[in-house]
C-alpha cells in the first residue's frame, strides 16, 4: 500500500472518528432556534432533494389536477392541513411558521418540484422538519386533491384564495367521504 493512500485512509479513519466524538458529545446544537451551519444545511438540503427526486420517480401523476373540483377539494383540506406551516396568500407567518427550522417553503410561491414530487412529499412526509406524513391518515385520492390545489396556490390573489377556501367541502365532510369510500371497498371493515 502506498504513504499516500495510507495517508488518506487515517485521514478518513480521523473524520469518522471526530464525526463520532461530537455526536455522542452532544456537541452540534439541534435546537431549532439556530440555524444549521452551511454545509449541514447544504447536506440536509442536498438529501432531501435526492431522496425525494429518486422515491417519486414512480408516481403516476393524474391527468385532471386541473379539475376545478379536485382543486376546491384541495383547497379545504390545505387551509386545515398545510396553511398554519406554509401559508397563502395575504397570509402573515404565524407561530407555528415563525417557530420552524428548517422554515417551511411558502407555498404560495412557484416551487421547482414536480407533481410527482410534491405528492410524495405530502403522503410521507419528511424527516425532522415537521412536515407529517399526511398518507397515514388521508387516501391518494385527498393528497392528489391537495397537490392540484397547492400548483394552483401561487396564481391566486388573497381575494380569490379566501373565496375559493370558503366555497371549498369542509375538511370534516372529506374525511367523512374517504371513511365511507373505505367502508365500501373493505366490506365495511375498517384497516
């Protein structure tokens, strides 16, 4: 073996090493009221971004997230669900949104993320950020009326966001649906 791969192995072995002290030292700060340090936050971000792009390359997008009723039904779910973390428009930070780290995106700005993405971000949540895993208690079908809703969120005015919201099915009336569609596809059993 040669000086300089010996070399570069120690140096790893050092990293692992050090990488071990500090974690069972307790010696990074997780509180959420201080920022991560760039190139944790560039890591986090950075895994985040991979492990959603390569988990939702299956996700068979539904043709009608256009659908105005898909997008109403959406629209109750998000103001119940999603809005106290990322907001809508004409919406000042809330408590909850002001307390979170890393910060919610605001969803009512364009996002980079495709339907496919935004789905699975939504039904599995992710780690650590606060964001629920939101499939446990909700059927593709809900989550899919969600994700038409939150593509729509960016074009619309506070003005029409507040009347599309009030127009929208009552987030108790589509668990109600879903429990019922349940019911029927099991025989009235529940999972």
């Amino acid at each position: 073996m040669s000086a300089g791969r010996r070399w570069g192995l120690v140096a790893g072995a050092l990293l692992v090493l050090a990488a071990v002290v500090m974690i069972y030292a307790g010696l990074y700060n997780i509180a959420a009221d201080v920022p991560h340090t760039p190139p944790v936050y560039w890591l986090l971000e950075t895994i985040r971004g991979r492990s959603v792009a390569a988990r939702s390359r299956d996700v068979i997008v539904p043709k009608d997230l256009d659908d105005a009723n898909r997008i109403s039904k959406g629209a109750g779910q998000y103001v119940e669900m999603c809005s106290d973390c990322h907001l809508a428009p004409g919406m000042k930070r809330t408590e909850i949104s002001r307390g979170l780290y890393p910060r919610a995106p605001e969803l009512r700005h364009k996002t980079d993320l495709t339907p496919a993405e935004q789905f699975w971000i939504v039904k599995h949540g992710v780690k650590m950020t606060g964001m629920p895993a939101w499939g446990v208690t909700h059927d593709d079908d809900l989550l899919w009326d969600v994700v038409a809703f939150v593509r729509k969120l960016p074009e619309l005015t506070p003005e029409q966001y507040e009347a599309l919201v009030k127009n929208a099915p009552k987030h108790e009336e589509l668990m109600q649906e879903m429990e019922m569609g349940h019911d029927h596809k099991h025989g009235g059993e529940h999972q």
